[in-house]
C-alpha cells in the first residue's frame, strides 16, 4: 500500500518520505525521499544479504554523487566494487555488458552479492540486465538520478541494451529488490534532460488521470516533484502489477512511443527520447480526433501543455520517413502495429492498425 509521512532529515529540514510497494514477480519498495542517497547503505541492508556490491554509474553520475553512495555503503560493512562507464545511449551496448559481466567476476561477486545502478536509464537498463544474467541472476538495487529513470525507467523490471539492430533488442524482465530515489540529484540534470522525464509525465497524466493532466496544466512539476514522482509510480505500478510481462494492459505505457522511436531513429538519436515521445503524443492524439476516435479538443489541450513545458512540436520528417522506421518497432506483430490512442484526456485505449494504414494515421497526425 502506498504510504506517505513527513520526518525530519539530520539536517532539521522536513522532508516527506513517500513509499510505493509493488507486488510483482518480486515484491520491492519505490522510496522517494530528499536526502536518501546517504542513507542508501541501512535502506540496502534491510533488503539484501550481499557482503559485495558493485556500484554500476556513468562518468558524470559518477563524478556528482557515486562518493556519498560508496560511503553509505561501507558504513554498513559492505565490501564495495565500482563500474564506471561514458555517459550517453552509444553505451547501452554489448560491449560495455561484457565489460561489466567480467567485472563482477573479476571482483568474485556471487549469487548473493548486489549491484546498485547509480544514474539514469542507460545505467538502470544495463545494470538490469547484467544483474539479471550474471550467474543466472543477482540482487539489484535502482537509485535512479534523472527525472525519466524516477518516474518510469526505474520501476516495472524491463531491462536491456540495445543492439545494431535496433534500441532494447536484447533484454529481460528483472525486478529491483528496492529503488531510492532522492529528488535533491535532481538539481543537477540539465533543463534538457529534466525535461525530457516531464513528457514521461504528460504521458501517464494523458493515459489515466484528467485531473492529474489539468494539476501539470497549472503547476510546474518542479514545484510539487515528489507527489509527481510518487503519482506516476503508482499508476505504473498499478499497470505493472496487472501486466508485468507487457502481454496487454502494459502495452498503454507506450502512449506516443511508437511515433516518438521512428522520430529517434529519423534524427539519428538527435532528438531526445521525451521530446521525441511529446510529438509522438501529439501526432498520434491529431490523428485520433481526426479520425473520430479522441474528443475533440484533445490535441489543443495536449499540445498547450507540451508548449507550457517548452515542447517544440514541428519536425522534418514526411509520413513516409515516420513509417519506414516505425515498421522496425518491435511493438510490430505481423501485418498490424499496435497504437495507444487517446479517447479523452485521461483515457486511452489500444487500436491495432494494419501496417498499410500506419501511413494514414501518421500523415493525418502531422
Ligand atoms: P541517461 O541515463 O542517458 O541520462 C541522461 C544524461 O543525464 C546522461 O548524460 C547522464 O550522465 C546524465 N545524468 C544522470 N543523472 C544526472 C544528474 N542527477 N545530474 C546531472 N546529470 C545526470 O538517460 P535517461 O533519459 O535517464 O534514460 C534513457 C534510457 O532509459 C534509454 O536507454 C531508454 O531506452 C531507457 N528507458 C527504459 C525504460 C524501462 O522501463 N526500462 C523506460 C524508459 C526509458
Ligand atoms: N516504459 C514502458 C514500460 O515499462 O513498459
């Protein structure tokens, strides 16, 4: 059950601890609280075992908090190791996998030892995986420090690296055993990329909650970020919990993605997973109202939201461009693609497309 309760940190500040628990394949707490990071090591404790854990970080995580983390946990007693990799998406590779996985051997890890991912998605989905694969699977443990891996990437249990073939090829379902998310590293992420986990939240606001999609209308989500956090983890959680293996209901998450990933590949990966998904969102709610499947209305509120938010929306990509790298999705199930498609704000629904009228939905949405 999702519980909330306001303590005084060392500091004397008061700070509110939000706590979400879900119970999946493994059941784990999402713990959302300013000032955790140096308290990482006792929450750890409470949930693992390991007398080992290696510290999975990118350079800039790395140079920003991976010292306070590495202390917490050897106030514990916990022998620490430390991976660090270059920041950026070019990492979430088979390489940069190979080099963990033989790190932790290196390091004599066993199956009750533990990484900690320390950083955004790119750290969480290779950690994931590698904790998920490394002597058939270890304990993991998400602290997630962009706004994106708080409200989405860190919890739900998808992990993976991507592939020449294409993003997130190779992966697994792999719970966390716990995910600390402090709101103060928050302060360091470039506007760019805080933005970015604003269009994550837009999305879940769009796909559930009208009342929660009018509250970002009106208040910034830097001014209430933990209610925000904690809201969009509980409506992930509550998909996940019904849908962990993303054979259905999951598939709702992926509300203006579709789109949103051909606008990555098309820019090759100039333009941002959330300012790619936020003109996803939008071209996918156009072409709803257009064809009588949104309330009319619904593109004009979606699209002064992503503007308040500082969403530019215009591309340089024809249908024609769009299709052809949305036909790679791995979404695709033979001759028909599955598009979230807004029936208001708040409510969506799934609408299974024939490939050869993607080409419709995309040129009415642009
Ligand atoms: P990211 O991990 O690349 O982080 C973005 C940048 O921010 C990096 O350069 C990083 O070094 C920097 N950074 C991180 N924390 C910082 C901080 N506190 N202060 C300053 N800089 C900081 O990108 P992301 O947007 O967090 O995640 C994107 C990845 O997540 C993609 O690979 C995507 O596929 C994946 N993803 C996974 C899921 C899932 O369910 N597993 C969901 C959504 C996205
Ligand atoms: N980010 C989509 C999912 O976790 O299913």
């Amino acid at each position: 059950m999702p519980y909330s309760c306001i303590r005084i940190c060392q500091k004397g500040v008061k700070t509110r601890m939000n706590k979400v628990h879900i119970n999946a394949s493994k059941s784990y707490d999402i713990m959302i609280e300013k000032g955790l990071l140096s308290r990482c090591g006792s929450l750890i404790k409470n949930v693992c075992k390991a007398q080992t854990i290696c510290l999975v970080t990118d350079d800039t995580v790395n140079a920003l908090y991976a010292d306070t983390v590495i202390q917490s946990l050897q106030a514990e007693g916990f022998r620490t190791a430390k991976f660090v990799f270059a920041h950026g998406e070019e990492s979430k590779n088979s390489t940069t996998y190979l080099h963990l996985i033989d790190y932790l051997a290196q390091n004599h890890l066993t199956r009750s030892d533990a990484i900690v991912a320390l950083g955004g998605g790119v750290v969480g989905d290779l950690s994931g995986f590698a904790a998920a694969t490394f002597l058939r699977g270890i304990s993991f443990i998400q602290i997630p420090t962009t706004l994106l891996a708080c409200v989405d990437s860190s919890v739900g249990g998808k992990t993976a690296i991507d592939i020449p073939a294409g993003k997130n090829l190779l992966g697994a379902f792999y719970q966390p055993s716990l995910v600390l998310c402090d709101p103060l590293t928050l302060r360091t992420l470039p506007d760019e990329i805080y933005r970015d986990g604003c269009a994550e939240i837009i999305k879940y606001a769009m796909i559930t909650d009208a009342g929660f999609f009018e509250q970002l209308g009106q208040q910034p989500v830097k001014e209430w970020e933990e209610e925000v956090i904690k809201r969009c983890v509980e409506i992930k959680r509550d998909v996940v919990m019904q849908d962990e293996y993303d054979r259905g209901l999951r598939a709702l998450l992926n509300f203006g993605h579709t789109i949103g990933h051909a606008i990555e590949a098309c820019s090759h990966f100039q333009i941002s997973h959330g300012h790619a998904v936020a003109i996803g969102m939008h071209i996918i709610t156009k072409a709803s109202e257009k064809l009588g499947f949104a309330e009319q209305g619904c593109t004009a509120a979606l699209a002064h939201i992503l503007d308040s938010y500082h969403f530019p929306l215009a591309i340089p990509y024809s249908a024609d461009d769009l299709m052809k790298a949305a036909l790679q999705d791995k979404k695709r199930e033979g001759d028909s693609i599955t598009l979230i498609i807004p029936n208001k704000i708040g409510t969506c629904s799934m609408h299974a497309v024939p490939t050869e009228n993607l080409f419709d939905w995309i040129q009415n949405g642009l």
